[in-house]
C-alpha cells in the first residue's frame, strides 16, 4: 500500500497518519482529478489550448486588468472548484500561461457533470495535482537520494503544518493554509501524482507525467525543470509588483536629507555592457588631475547604481529580492531579483537622465597598485552620457575616436592594461594558466514558427579577455608571453576596473575606520559606535612545496595549452568569504568585496547598505559635535541603531545642543547578515549549467537530427580520469564543451586531437555520448534553427 500523502485524524508523530476516511478520501479526489484531466485533455485534442486562455483569466471574467501577472479580484460565476484552485500553481510552471491553464483544468462550466461541491474532494485533486507537478519535475534527476535532498536544502522552511484534531477537514484546513510552494518543492512528495498516473492508466514514472504537462500546455516542451525545481520564484505577485512601483516613486532618500549624496554629473560617464542588458550596474568615469608639484594623474571613477536607494531595508521590496537572493540567467531568458519597472527604471544607470549611485573614485600608482590614501566613497547623482555596447568601444578604439573625442575610453583602457599587469606580477589567474579552456555561450531565441532557434558562441569565461572565435581557434600561444592578448579590449577594460573596483572596496574598511578613529579618539561627547563589515572573498595560495611531483607535472605541461589549464584547476581552492581581509590569489590581490552587481545579487546590495550606514552614521556624529539636530525623517533603519535624541535642556546660548540622548544598549549597530540567501546562489549556479547543459545538448541533437550523415567534432584530449575504463576528459572545441569519453581504441595520448561524432544525445535526460568519427572533419554552422 502506498504511503499516504492527506491528512488523517488520528493524533500522533506521524502527521500523515492514515485511516479509512481519508483513504476515502484521497481515492475520490485522484478519481475526480483524473475526469477532469481526461474531458480537458480529449477537449484539447480539437480546441487550441493556448487560444483557449484568450477568454479565461482565472477569475470566469475574461479580462483580469494586469497582464495575467496577478489576479486580486475573483469574478461572481466562478465554480468552487475555480476558486480553490486560483493561484495555487505559481513557481509550478515557467509561465504564467502554464499557471492559467493548471487552474483551467478545474472549470467545469462547460460540464456540468463533473462538478463536485465537496472542498475537501476539490483540495484533494489539487493537492494531487501539485504532486503530479512535482513528479513531472524529477525527469533527467541525477544523484543518490542524499545528493538528491542536499540539492533542495535551501528550500527548508520554518512553515509547518500541525494536525488540529481528529476531523478530516480541520486538518485539510490547516495543510491548506499552510501551503508553500518552496516547502512542497523540499518535501517532493510524488505519492499522489504516481496514484493519479495509475487512475489515468498511465506508466508510473516522470516522463509519463512530463509528456502529459506537455500535451496539456501546461508546460512546454522545452520546461526548465531544473529551475522549477530549484524554488526561485518564476515571476512577481501583484503586490510585489505594487512594491516595486511603490518604492520607485518614493522622494525619500537618506542621503540627500543628510547631505551625503554628491553631484558628480559634470563628470562625462560611460556604461559598457551587452546590447540586451536592460539592468545596468555599472559605469565609468575618468577625471585628470593636476598635482601641486605641477604633474597629472588620472582619478578613476566606478559608479555603480545606488539599489539601497529605492530597496531600502525596511521596504517589502527588499524582503522579495532578499526571498531571490540573486537573478538567474538562463538561455532561454532572466529570472530577476528585482521587478523590470524597477531593475530596469529608477534602479538602473540608463543614459541621458540622473541616476543616483555610490561612486568610488581612486588613483593608481605607477605599478598598477591603488593609492590608498586617494580613495574616496559617497552617494551621487550622475548622468550617463554614452550607453555602449562592448562591440562599439572595440570599434571606437580600433578606429582612434576612442583616443581622440573620446579620449576617456583610451585612458581607461590604459589603465585598465596597467592593472592587468599588475595582478598577473602578484600571480592571478592569468598569469597562472594562460590558456584557459573556452566554455559556451547560448542564447535561445523565438522564431516566427512558434518555437526558438539556438544561438552558439564559444568565448573564454574567466579574466582573461579573450572572446569569441580567435579564442576557440586554440592558435599558438608563445611562452614569451605573459598572458593570453585580449580578442575584445572592452572586455578587458570592463573586467579590470570592476575587479580594482573590489579591491578598493576592500581596503575602504581599513581607511574608512583609520579616519573616524582618529577623529574621535579623543572626543568627550557620546557618539555612535561605528565600524565597517564587509564580506571578504578569498583564494588562498596553492601549496607547491606540498604537491610538488604535482607540480612538476603542471610544469611540463605549459606548452600544451588547454591540457595545462584543466590539469591546473587541481592547484586552486574554493573561494571562502570572511569578516576579515584576506588575499585572493585567483585575482592576484590583497583583499576583494563583490558589491558591483547590487540589481543582481542581492550580497552586493547588503554591502551597499553597510557602507551607506557606515556614512550615515559618520555623519550624524559630526552632527552631534557641531550641536545640531539629527533630521527627523532619519530612521534607524537608516542608520542600523536608534537615531540620537538631542536634549531641549541642554541648548546653549547659541541655540546648539551640548547634550543627546543616545540608549546605550541599543547603540550597538545592528549588523548585516551576509550568509543570508548563500542556498539560493548555490541552487542558481546549478539551475545555470542545468538549463545551459539541456540547450547545449538540443543544439547537438537538432544537427543530428537535420544532418544526411553523422555530426563529427574535433575535440583534444585533456586527461585520463578513470584508468581502468580508459576514460578520458576530453574538450570539444566548437562546442565549448568539457565532457567525459570513453575510448574503444583503448588508451590515447594526452593533447593529441581527434575527430568524435555524436553516439546519442538527450537534452531532457542530460545525455551526451561519443565514439570515433569515421571522418575527418564535418564541422557544422553554430547556429542551430527549430526543428
């Protein structure tokens, strides 16, 4: 007998503890479920299921007034089936189409017949139904049950369900009320969709479940299962949308009202991304200065957009991006942190408008190396000026404008090659493995038949620059080179100033604290105490002397490029982040803080809300030293302690007051959680190589599909990883794959090149197999259409 998956009446540990009625009653509902599957899924095979939505909204009306992106209200005509039903499928599929015709299944309007008045038989079938999902989601899982349930460990929550007492529909109350889709997503109970399966005399497994959801249109064919699976919301509720249009339209800045926000709109800036980048975090601006000994020197400008300003933390703006942890970036799409209207509005440095952000200006010293005591952090207001592709600044630079009207491009660059050539002498990365193995781009996109075409580019990932084709062309590398030339200098020139942009961040800490100790040392007045926390990144150096046959090894291998960057990895820990400043030796620094990306991740934003009450607080002590009031409209939400208190009695003759009134015991700063969300950045890495493994894989299989004979790639030979198997690590260049192959022609020699083709592929079950080629060659376009 399968376990049961409803509530039962008898009070004990096991709160699905079972009896005869709710047996009853579990069977009645996957009965009911089952009719109203069947009649939606015989319907569909005549009515297109998408047109169909063209009249349902979810609320019997037609028309729900907010893009089908949240449905407040619910219309008089509804079935009791309809309504308990709304809404009780959001983060269950990847559209909100899919939602709408989930919640479809249960109008029965059009058949009477199938209409039930029972709630407790109409929460069962959508209890069911919701197990059905969960089942259809578990299709390609790999892993042992324990890998399995590590993978969802982040989805743990503190909403618990608690039996009532001895009555079917108290207890069904209470599961009812306490639904969660990421605690179902955690639990993965799939008793009911295997039981709804055999009622619908189907074979009991996950794809059974899939190709239904499919055929339904409830999902398609194409479902990022690995991101359903992973929690991340796939879309905004109406109130956080109402959130987001709240906080934008918010005139309440802390900073203006406490005159920290600085106007650096005579500065001309520039912001470099991708053509499609709605979200821009970043800009650029470079000043020069004249020395009082009569020489110049360049002042670098970082401006990165000011996201603390409009998702305060006080705000639900900031618990919803909090709930995210991050933006996913999928092939086939985003799935933001924060509302379009507000990531890609007010938040976002869109060119041509003011844009408030915290600016980092600084000054390199000849070495490459940040002069600490140019450092400078504050709140502004900037106007971009030009919003550039990378391809544009490459042109731009190529053509000389870059050097000439645009001189500041020019000037960044080469200061952008001046810190690159400083982290290689302190052993980045770069200098490391001066090849690094290119990894694939993809990119899907619609096409006018109703399906997507994939898009293919193999580029280096990692710092180096080196982009696109000359990237994957694994031409000579001279050993007298220091490091890979960059393909793109934009890249370049973007990469190196962010990554500096981290270091200053991380050596703020010190020079921030340095300043207001001494300044206040040897004050009498009672002030805030104030320091500075901030998430360190670091990279400890690999231990040669340890490994050293090891390391040996890797020397010997320099001149065989992507064979040395692959047997390298070995050498390098993982990232940690600490309290405390430590050396990143992938990135060749001292100390490094990620906090450029505040509209995408949301530890970037918890960095800028320190820094900015790090300032605050500063502020109101000077406020206090010169006797003034502290602005009402400041909070301590503002400041992350309670807000000083002048006292009336205490003015002095010249109006200012000599006394505050500060609570000691709740002085102590409220400290900012950087662990907070670390599950989800973990889930949406591997969300990312999931859905980018699942694209890469139909890419393949649409050319095996399309292709008279076999696909062949060129691939070399990277490492033995399994002896006794004679398996191989193998990287397939036009692919930008790193794979796993077995050889039939038993042991080969690292480095050599061979020509594979394609044994099987299944992009659903994240299956990919070669054997040799019978050819020599057979390269296909990177450009794979519908098929």
């Amino acid at each position: 007998m399968s376990r049961p998956w409803l509530p039962g009446t008898k009070l004990d540990d096991d709160i699905f503890a079972v009896d005869e009625k709710s047996q009853e009653l579990e069977q009645k509902s996957i009965q009911y479920l089952a009719s109203l599957m069947n009649h939606y899924m015989a319907a569909s095979k005549d009515v297109s299921r998408i047109d169909d939505l063209d009249d349902y909204d979810g609320d019997g009306d037609g028309d729900d007034g907010n893009n089908g992106e949240g449905r407040l209200e619910q219309s008089s005509d509804q079935t009791l089936a309809m309504e308990l039903a709304h809404d009780r499928f959001r983060d269950l599929t990847c559209s909100h189409e899919g939602e709408l015709l989930l919640e479809k299944i249960f109008d029965t309007r059009n058949a009477p017949s199938l209409e039930v008045n029972d709630p407790d038989v109409i929460r069962g079938a959508v209890i069911a139904l919701q197990s059905f999902l969960m089942l259809g989601m578990q299709i390609g899982v790999k892993g042992t049950p324990d890998q399995q349930k590590r993978s969802v460990d982040h989805l743990r929550s503190n909403k618990q369900y608690t039996k009532s007492g001895h009555h079917i529909s108290s207890n069904l109350d209470r599961l009812w009320e306490s639904y969660d889709a990421r605690r179902l997503k955690h639990k993965s109970d799939i008793v009911a969709g295997m039981q709804l399966l055999a009622e619908l005399k189907r074979k009991r497994n996950a794809q059974s479940a899939f190709d239904i959801l499919v055929f339904m249109g409830a999902w398609t064919k194409h479902e990022d299962v690995a991101l359903l699976r992973s929690g991340f919301p796939t879309r905004f509720t109406a109130e956080e949308e109402l959130a987001a249009m709240s906080a934008a339209n918010d005139p309440r800045d802390p900073d203006t009202i406490l005159g920290l926000r600085k106007d650096l709109r005579h500065l001309k800036a520039y912001t470099i991304d991708s053509e499609s980048t709605d979200e821009i975090d970043d800009g650029l601006s470079i000043e020069t200065l004249k020395k009082s000994d009569g020489t110049e020197r360049k002042r670098i400008w970082v401006h990165i957009a000011d996201a603390d300003r409009w998702a305060t933390r006080s705000s639900d703006i900031f618990q919803s991006a909090q709930e995210r942890a991050t933006s996913v970036y999928v092939p086939q799409g985003s799935v933001p942190m924060f509302p379009a209207s507000l990531s890609a509005g007010p938040m976002s440095l869109a060119a041509d408008r003011d844009s408030c952000a915290l600016s980092l200006g600084l000054e390199l010293n000849d070495d490459g190396s940040i002069d600490e005591s140019t450092l400078i952090i504050t709140p502004s207001i900037v106007n971009i000026n030009f919003r550039l592709a990378y391809d544009e600044v490459d042109e731009m630079l190529e053509c000389g404008v870059g050097y000439f009207e645009e001189w500041e491009l020019g000037a960044l660059l080469a200061e952008a090659n001046k810190r690159r050539k400083y982290r290689i002498s302190c052993g980045s990365t770069e200098g490391f493995v001066p090849k690094p193995i290119p990894q694939s781009e993809i990119n899907v996109v619609r096409n006018g038949d109703g399906d997507v075409d994939i898009l293919l580019n193999v580029e280096v990932s990692h710092n180096a620059g080196l982009n696109q084709s000359e990237a994957v062309m694994d031409a000579d590398l001279s050993l007298d080179d220091e490091f890979a030339p960059p393909v793109s200098s934009a890249y370049l020139l973007v990469t190196e100033m962010m990554i500096m942009s981290g270091e200053a961040m991380g050596k703020l800490k010190g020079v921030l604290e340095s300043a207001v100790q001494n300044i206040w040392k040897d004050s009498e007045l009672p002030i805030l105490d104030n320091k500075l926390d901030l998430p360190y990144r670091t990279q400890p150096r690999p231990d040669f002397g340890k490994r050293y046959q090891e390391f040996q090894t890797l020397e010997s291998l320099k001149s065989n490029g992507y064979v040395h960057a692959w047997y390298a990895r070995r050498f390098f820990e993982s990232v940690r982040v600490l309290e405390e400043p430590q050396p990143h030796h992938g990135l060749g620094l001292d100390c490094y803080v990620q906090w450029s990306s505040p509209i995408r991740r949301f530890s970037d934003l918890q960095v800028h809300a320190s820094v900015k009450r790090f300032l605050r607080r500063n502020k109101v002590n000077r406020l206090m030293e010169a006797g003034k009031a502290i602005p009402a409209a400041i909070t301590p939400s503002d400041l992350g302690c309670e807000v000083p208190q002048p006292i009336d009695s205490s003015t002095s003759e010249s109006g200012l007051y000599t006394e505050y009134q500060i609570d000691l015991a709740s002085n102590k700063f409220h400290g900012i959680n950087y662990k907070k969300g670390l599950g989800f950045v973990n889930a949406a890495r591997m969300v990312q190589r999931k859905s980018n493994e699942y694209w890469l894989f139909e890419y393949v299989r649409r050319q095996l599909e399309k292709s008279p004979s076999e696909i062949s790639y060129e691939t070399t030979v990277l490492a033995c990883v399994n002896p006794q198997r004679d398996q191989y690590a193998i990287f397939v260049h036009e692919l930008g794959l790193e794979h796993r192959y077995i050889s039939e022609k038993g042991q080969l020699k690292i480095g050599e090149k061979i020509f594979l083709k394609v044994a099987s592929v299944s992009p659903r079950l994240g299956m990919l197999t070669f054997t040799l080629s019978s050819k020599y060659g057979g390269k296909s376009t990177k450009f794979a259409p519908a098929a």
